[in-house]
C-alpha cells in the first residue's frame, strides 16, 4: 500500500462505485467491494494498488466475516455506493420489497460503517454515502426507493454530527438519474427508447465522491446535489 491512502467502496465493479474506482485508482488504495468474487477479484488485478472485499451486505455474517478477514487498523475513506432501485405503486407493495429495500440501501450502511469505525476513527477519515435526487424530494413513484433514500439521508446526516468531534467527514451526494445498468432497467420499465445522453455520467459522480474524500481538513462537503446539465435536459424534453 506504500504511502496511499486508502478507501473502500462497496458495488465496485459496477456503474457509479467502479467510477468512484477508476477516479481513485491511480493514487489510493482502492478496496474493492461487491458480491462476484469472480468480477471483484477481476478488477483488482487490474489496479495499480487494490485489494478485494467479497461480501453480500444484506447478510451481517457475510459482512462482519468480510471486514474481519480486511484486519484493517486505518480507513482513509468509505464509499457506499452498493445499494438497490426500484419499487412498486401501493397496491403490488408487500413487506419483503419494504424489507430488501430498507436492508440494502440503510442497515447495510449503518452496519459497514459501525464495523469499520474504529479504523476510519484511527485515520480520522471521511464517509461518503452515494444517495439519490429521490433522497432530497420523493418523486412520488415507487415509495420504497424514495422512502429508503431519505432514510439514508437522516442517517447520514445524524452520523455527521456524531462523528465531528472524531474528526470523522461524512458527506451525502445526491445525483440525479445516472447512465447505469440500473437506470437502463428503469427506462425498460417505463416503456420508452434509451438515451443514455439523458443522463449523468457516473464519472460525474464519481468528480464530486473524489472531491469529498479529497477536502481539506479545513472543510467538509456535507450535501452535494448534482442534477443532469441543460444538454441532458433538453435532450430528454425535446
């Protein structure tokens, strides 16, 4: 690891946290979460200074064994970028989309950044949680997805206030609809031709996670709200 700092993001290998990767690669050491040990295992071997975090993080074993077998004293850096869309109108609503939903994208969360405190309270290091435009104003579609965003939002920031006097940064950034596998699902759900040009680039976001992990001490990027660009917009309402 030599003198790099390190950072963990978790659903590394895909959309907005393998672009929250690449933004890091060249000058951190990048721990690179996700399920497919096979994809993982993959892409660190392609980074310059990386390692690998096989974990499904809506099982706490899976995750407490994970972050055990990391033994790490310092965290530089947590990046939550794994989580879950979509959601169903009221009527198909039923407790297990509710449960996945809230598991997935606010206790696994709470719980990574729980085991991993101690080392990024060592490294007095920064927490990012990769949250939603539906995290700031629910857009009234799919309550599940909107609900659990803005759960994570008062997670989020309940645990900056916590984690000042650590000297621990937590920050929250919100984008809009990214160009993602994700997103290509919601289009595909909506009926409609796909254009990716409608959308951010997850290396937009993956600008602004840099940009949090990366403030001087002097500053914290507490809520960044990114939204797609007048190009973006007038593509999609032309």
């Amino acid at each position: 690891m030599s003198d790099r700092k390190s950072v963990l993001i978790t659903g590394g290998t895909r959309g907005i946290g393998r672009a929250c990767v690449d933004a890091l690669a060249d000058d951190w050491h990048v721990i690179v979460g996700g399920r497919d040990e096979s994809a993982v295992r993959s892409l660190v071997e392609s980074l310059p200074s990386a390692a690998p975090f096989v974990a499904d993080l809506g099982d706490e074993h899976s995750t407490a064994a994970a972050v055990e077998a990391l033994g790490l004293d310092r965290l530089d850096g947590l990046v939550h970028s794994a989580g879950v869309a979509g959601g169903a109108a009221t009527p198909e609503s039923n407790r297990a989309m509710w449960r996945n939903m809230l598991e997935l994208n606010v206790i696994a969360v709470s719980e990574l950044t729980r085991l991993l405190l101690p080392a990024l309270v060592a490294a007095q290091g920064t927490i990012v949680t990769i949250n939603s435009g539906s995290g700031l104003r629910a857009s009234g579609k799919g309550g599940h997805y909107p609900a659990s965003k803005f759960a994570l939002t008062a997670l989020t920031d309940v645990l900056r206030e916590e984690l000042r006097p650590d000297g621990v940064r937590v920050s929250s950034v919100h984008p809009g609809r990214v160009d993602t596998d994700m997103q290509r699902e919601l289009v595909a759900g909506e009926n409609r031709a796909y254009d990716p040009e409608e959308f951010l680039r997850p290396e937009s976001v993956a600008v602004a996670v840099r940009t949090a992990l990366t403030a001087t001490p002097d500053a914290t990027y507490e809520t960044i709200s990114i939204r797609p660009g007048p190009a973006a917009t007038n593509r999609r309402t032309s």
